[in-house]
C-alpha cells in the first residue's frame, strides 16, 4: 500500500506545487491572470511570443516568477535539510540551523552591509555564504576535537550558532546607523525581496545536487535511525557517512540563508508532519518533504507580501506565526502515554 502511496504523493506534490506557483505568481497589486503567467513563461522558453505588454511580462517574469521559485526552492530545501539532520542527529528537534550556519550566515551579510568588508567587491549573499560556512568549519573543529559523537556535534553546533549571533549583535550595536539597522534586522527575519534568476538558479543547483546526495544515501539515513552501533553494524561507515550528510546539509543551509535570509520552522515542523504520511523510510520520505516544502514557502511568501500590503512582513515571522502552533500539535502528537 505504502509503494503505491508514494508515487501519488509525489504527483500530487508536483501538481500542487504548478499550480501553487502559477497562481502564486498573479496575486499581488497588478492584474495578472494565470493565462498570462503561461503567456510569458512560454515566450521566455522560446515556444512562442507572449503577446504582453512589456510592463506586465516583466512583472511576471523579472519580478514575481523568481520570487516565487525562490521561496519553492528555499522551502524544499530547508524541508529537505531539517529531515535528513532529524535522523543522522537522531534529535526530533534538529533543524537546518542547528550548526550555526545561519548565525555564521547572518554575521558574514552583516560584515558585509554595516563595516563594509571587502571593499564592494564581495556581496551580501557571497558575505552570508562565506561565514556560514566559516561557522560549520568551527563546528566541524570543535565536534572533532570533542569526540565527534553525534551529542558533541549538536553541542559544537549549539556554540558557534551563540557566538556568531553574539558577533552579529555586536557588530550591528556599534556600528550600524538605524536605517541599516532595519535593513538587517528584516534580512535576519528572512526576507525574499530583491529575489533574481541568478539566486535561484545557483541554490535550485545546489538543492538537486543535495537532493541526491541524500537519495543514494538514504538506506544509510534508515540505519542511523537506530543509533550509530545499529548502523555499524550494518556495515555503514558512521563517520564517513555523518560528514557527508553534514557537510552536504550545511552547504544547502547556507546558499538559502545567503539568499533569503534565515527562515526558521520550515526544517523543523514540516518533516514531522510528512512522516505521518509517507512513514520514516527516506528513500520515500526525502522526495515528498522536498515537495512539500516548496508548496509550503510559496504561500507563506505569498502571505507574507500582500497580507499588509503595501508593507511586507518578513518570511521568517510568518513561518514563525505558523509553525509554533503547528509544532506544538506535532509534539501533542507524538507524545508516550505515561
């Protein structure tokens, strides 16, 4: 029944995420039908002249449709992180964030924006790249000369995510006026304004090639469920393994933070509630997170642009307002009788 189950989910999820996107795409203060997002998606792909006004087809295609695949891609990709660091943590708290990457992340955008690191040369999205990767390189040192269990790295994690977000409280105290202040305060809340086709592009790319780094592992993402000893014992190499799936998780992490900013909940609530439908082996569970999350991101994106429109509320509050009480059912959920 499960085998049968699976590949409907996954069309249905496919599905749902078009239409999401194609609908997504005409609200907003613009009148713009779905015919015409068609329209100008099919004339930029060379199958025919779109027939729009240039003003209407660059609001579909310069402005809305790689906002709109950028929360798609964001969603699916921290959905895809927050399962697969679930397992290999064997922590059901564990999310995309739980190495520092986003705090690292946020304290390269701030190097960046307020001391102007780099002389204009390195962007905030290159800046928020390089210090998340800054900070899981610090965790990786740390959890190494710890032990490397899995409790040393969510520790070593747990570290470096306080002292990056202390650095980044620092920096913006001392040397930020108030209007950059609110810059980087609604950047850190996550936001997906200023999106463009290069960001999607690279973090699409990155998330296909993370998607299938964790697919061919997923048999090993089933063993780690029973601990490290029951995966050994199976024949996995643990600590090759854990390297691969953390490095490959915190590489995804941090080209979506250094793009959107940090979204948090997405990693967290969304794998939990996926499992109730596709049960705990991954070879299932990956693909159908992934997709569900993309539908996820799109909406709350949505929301979060037109609900006080013309004022936009950053992505991350709105997933907050969201997946606290969503959490909190999981959790209800879930819970051992006594």
């Amino acid at each position: 029944m499960t085998g049968i189950r699976t590949p409907l989910l996954t069309a249905a999820g496919l599905a749902a995420l078009a239409v999401s996107v194609a609908v997504a795409v005409t609200i907003g203060p613009a009148d713009i039908s779905t015919a015409d997002v068609w329209s100008s998606v099919a004339a930029h792909l060379g199958l025919g002249e779109s027939g729009l006004a240039l003003l209407r087809d660059g609001i579909v295609w310069d402005l809305r449709m790689p906002r709109t695949l950028l929360a798609a891609v964001c969603g699916a990709g921290l959905a895809l992180c927050g399962a697969v660091m679930q397992s290999l943590l064997r922590n059901p708290l564990a999310d995309p964030f739980v190495l520092g990457v986003s705090s690292g992340a946020s304290t390269g955008a701030v190097a960046v924006i307020v001391l102007g690191v780099g002389g204009g040369a390195v962007s905030l999205s290159a800046g928020a790249f390089l210090g998340a990767l800054l900070s899981f390189g610090l965790v990786l040192l740390l959890s190494h000369t710890l032990g490397g269990s899995v409790d040393r790295v969510v520790l070593s994690g747990v570290a470096a995510m306080q002292l990056f977000s202390a650095l980044t409280s620092l920096t913006v105290l001392t040397s930020a006026d108030a209007e950059t202040t609110r810059g980087v305060m609604f950047w850190l809340l996550g936001s997906l304004t200023g999106a463009d086709w290069a960001d999607v592009l690279l973090c699409a790319g990155i998330l296909v090639a993370v998607l299938v780094v964790c697919l061919a592992h997923s048999a090993t993402l089933d063993a780690f469920t029973f601990g490290e000893e029951a995966a050994a014992s199976l024949g996995v190499r643990v600590a090759r393994a854990r390297l691969v799936l953390l490095c490959a998780t915190a590489l995804l992490t941090a080209a979506l933070v250094s793009c959107a900013g940090a979204i948090g909940f997405v990693g967290l609530v969304l794998p939990h509630a996926t499992r109730a439908l596709t049960g705990a082996a991954h070879a299932r569970l990956l693909p159908v997170t992934v997709l569900t999350g993309a539908v996820f991101l799109v909406w709350v994106d949505t929301l979060a642009r037109t609900v006080l429109d013309p004022q936009e509320i950053p992505v991350g509050v709105v997933t907050s307002l969201i997946g606290v009480p969503a959490f909190v059912v999981v959790l209800y959920r879930g819970r051992r009788p006594a």
